[in-house]
C-alpha cells in the first residue's frame, strides 16, 4: 500500500462576506516504525514520503549508525496502519542501538517525547572543532527566503516545516520537508548522508523556533551553523555554545539574530558571546 504526502478534503469556508464550500490540499501524516534487526526502535508521526532519508537520518542522528558500512540491508515495507523502515545492522552496533532505545510514538511536535531517562533526553554531544566554512552576512540573512523557495509541499498546504542545506555562494542545495520539524531535519540529514554530502561544508537553516534536539541533531551531524527563521530556547543556545556550533536566529526581513561562535559568518558584528 502506497500513501501520498496530503490529501484533498472539503470544507467550509467562513468569511466576512459568508460562507462557501473550499476544497484544501492536507498534510498526511501515518506511523512510521523504525526497526532495526527485527525489533521497533521508535514510531514517530510523520509526512509519508522521503521515508529512506528519515529512516537513515534518525539512525544517524540518534547514533545508531555512523557509517554506511555498518548498515548490512534496508528496506521500506508499507501497511495499511503504516509504515515499516527495516535495518539490518553490523553485529558491532548492538550496544549503540541499546543506548538510545525508545518505547512511545513520538508526536510531531517534539523529537524527544517517548525517550526513556532524563540522561538520554540532555545528553552529551560531539563539539564542532573542524575548519568552518565562512558565510557572508547576506547569505545568512536571505537563508530562509531561499528555503521558502524549496517548500512545494508547504505551498501546496501550509502547513509543514522544512530543514534545507546552504553552501557558502551555492545558496540551498537540498531541502526536506515534513509536518514535524525534527522530522525534516532528520530527513535532510538522511539526504545529506546518503548522498555523500558533508554536513561540515555548510550550513542547516530551519523554519522552526530552535530547540534542544535540534541542535543535538546539528551537531551528531557535524554541522557547524544552525540557522532558524524564529527563536532558540536557552537550553537550545547553552547546548550550541558547548557544542561548537555557531546559532543565527529570527532569519527575516534581510536580517539576523547571531547568538553563538561568530567566527562562521564574515560580518562587522564583533561583540558577540
């Protein structure tokens, strides 16, 4: 059984000028169950398509893997109540897998509900200490301006997020899109790492707020700037000065909001924690 990322429903339209029957493309959103070596590891709500680069991007991001190599087969398996992402690992990922074992769906609007331990929900992530490629100012401003140009499935429904990839001078290379927003960054992070791409040579801009998986996704991704069109949390901040990881918010109106390792952005601002 195959499913589409939306679909058509009708409705009532109530305006000042009356009322009138519309018909509007919707979101889908269906379970998708990722299981590795025959057990669910996690079921998270998400947009139905793209599900190969989701399915590797949270493998990838929640440590599972970190290597193409150690991924033995893989396989996509569609139900009528879901749908199944199905690896098969190297038998030396067992205690990875272990680690970050989840037991709940997670809702689309959180990529930690459902975690087992308060330990595994702040943990530890790697620093970004590698050569950082340099944005110029104006890029950054423009980050999600050029995003919005790559949302056909928010332009057909308002309503999804999306995770795209900037290089310096090459603007978005790469973009997902889905009703969660860890769900598309994991997407893009899936697409990225499937596709030989190195998430150092560039840059991840979201049209989110940024929170505390986020940036632990940016930075078990080795990205080294994360770029959003709304606010970070505190802890989202804190995390991305301990990791490395250069922070630019409220990404609008030909400007920004840089909170975090300036170094990554050829700008006059000097003054900056």
């Amino acid at each position: 059984m195959g499913f589409s990322p939306t679909r058509s429903r009708p409705g009532l339209s109530v305006q000042g000028e009356g009322v009138h029957r519309v018909t509007r493309a919707l979101p889908e959103e269906v379970p998708v169950a990722f299981v590795f070596d025959g057990t669910t590891q996690a079921v998270m709500m998400a947009t139905p398509d793209e599900i190969a680069d989701f399915a590797h991007g949270f493998a990838v991001t929640e440590g599972i893997v970190t290597a193409p190599e150690q991924i033995e087969e893989f396989e996509i398996a569609a139900h009528d109540q879901g749908i199944e992402a199905r690896f098969w690992l190297r038998e030396d990922r067992q205690d990875a897998l272990a680690a970050r074992r989840r037991f709940m769906a997670g809702p689309v609007g959180c990529g930690l509900c459902g975690i087992d331990s308060l330990e595994q929900a702040v943990r530890s992530v790697p620093s970004i200490t590698h050569a950082a490629p340099v944005f110029a100012a104006r890029e950054i401003a423009r980050a999600t301006e050029a995003l919005g140009m790559c949302q056909p499935l928010h332009d057909l429904t308002r309503a999804t997020h999306a995770a795209g990839f900037i290089r310096p001078g090459g603007g978005v290379v790469m973009a997902r899109e889905d009703v969660g927003r860890h769900n598309a960054l994991d997407k893009l992070i899936g697409a990225l790492w499937r596709g030989g791409i190195n998430p150092a040579s560039g840059a991840i801009v979201m049209t989110s707020r940024l929170s505390v998986e986020l940036v632990q996704k940016c930075a078990v991704a080795g990205c080294g700037m994360l770029i959003a069109v709304s606010a970070p949390t505190a802890h989202a901040l804190r995390l991305a000065e301990g990791a490395g990881i250069t922070l630019v918010a409220f990404a609008r109106g030909g400007g920004f909001d840089l909170y975090s390792h300036p170094n990554r952005i050829d700008t006059e601002v000097t003054h900056v924690a």
